[in-house]
C-alpha cells in the first residue's frame, strides 16, 4: 500500500502573506486543523490551529484591544507557519509514514513529487487506512489472538487449514510484540459470527488462543 492511494489530493493550502485570523476561519470553515503553505506557487511550509492559537497574545497582556487587534491583523502564516517540515512521496509504504509519524509525533505529512505539493496524508487517512486492512468493520468477524514464539514452522499454514477445514473465511493477519520484545500475538480477523468450533479445535493442535472477541 502507497501513500498515493490514500492521500487527499485536492488539498486546500493558503498563501504566505494570508492573514493568521483569515486562515484560521479556512480551516474552521472546512473542519480541517492545518494548512500547507504556498508562495510563488511553489510549497514553502505548513501552519496548524494550534500555531494560530500559540502566537496570538495572551488574555493576561497589558495591550489594549485596538493594539492587539492591531497587531494579530499584521501577522500572516509566513510568520509562524513551520518551514520545510518532514514530508513523504507519493511512493512511501503507508507503513513507513506510520513509523515516521510515530518517530517525530507528527499527525500529518505534506506528500511531495519533484518538490511539487501533490496530497497530504494525516493520522486519521492513516488509521483508516489500517482498520479497513485489519477488517474491523466487518460486521459479522471475529478477533482470534495466539500467543507465539515465532519459532515454530508451518504455524501460520496449520491455522489456516484449520480455517479452510471449517470453511471460515480469514479477513486480515496482523503480529503484535509484546512487551517483552521477544515473543508475539498474532492476531487472525474471519469473518464468522462463531468461531468456537475452529478455535477448540486450534487449542487441541497446541495453538495458543488467548483471547476471541
């Protein structure tokens, strides 16, 4: 999966010289909470609610009402917007846009192709990008988690045979490390409404099922 299938392409963006408060109702007016920044037609950084909220003066200054009027209606995006954040292509893996996400705590990445802004991609594309992949919207589906060392061959096969014994149909596989960083869950999503009799049959083979929901 690339960020390319995913991305928003029709991105609203603002120009350099657009007035702070101005912006601000562009991303209230279309529920957004951040703005990819132009000037001279080219990409030139990114500004966020919370950049609006962090450089307008606090209600405790000593400036009248006109002074600080005076100047919030002075400061544009180009002031506070950050420049060149961290961005992707449209060919990253939606996997690795997680893990960059994850690594700088960002929520959101600017796509760029030849340094041209293309799309935008935000945690919320991510997420769903991810849910629908595990299934979790699936009505009728059912969560199955063993426990693994991930040593044992042939262990996902024999599940899977289980599964086509039973004529079960399996929606997504998905690992998770514990804590311990040595061991696994693995999580197996089917589309059943009832998977008892597959799963006492995994616990008779070995397998061990730690949860089903």
């Amino acid at each position: 999966m690339r960020v390319r299938d995913f991305m928003k392409k029709d991105v609203i963006t603002v120009d350099i010289n657009t007035p702070i408060m101005a912006a601000l109702e562009i991303m209230k007016h279309n529920s957004i909470k951040r703005l990819p920044v132009i000037k001279n037609k080219k990409f030139a950084g990114l500004v966020t609610r919370a950049m609006i909220r962090d450089a307008s003066p606090s209600e405790a200054t000593s400036l009248s009402i006109h002074e600080l009027n005076y100047l919030i209606s002075k400061m544009t995006v180009g002031d506070i917007m950050v420049k060149n954040p961290i961005s992707i292509t449209p060919d990253h893996p939606v996997e690795e846009a997680i893990r960059i996400g994850k690594k700088h705590g960002l929520g959101a990445f600017p796509v760029l192709e030849n340094g041209e802004l293309v799309g935008i991609i935000t945690q919320s594309d991510i997420s769903e990008v991810v849910s629908d992949a595990l299934g979790v919207w699936e009505n009728e589906s059912k969560r199955i988690t063993i426990e693994t060392s991930g040593k044992r061959f042939g262990f996902l096969r024999g599940l899977l045979e289980i599964l086509d014994d039973y004529k079960i149909p399996l929606i997504s596989v998905m690992t998770v490390m514990k804590a311990d960083k040595k061991d696994w869950f693995l999580v197996l999503r089917v589309r059943s409404e009832d998977a008892s009799v597959a799963v006492e049959d995994m616990k008779k083979k070995g397998y061990e099922v730690s949860d089903v929901s």
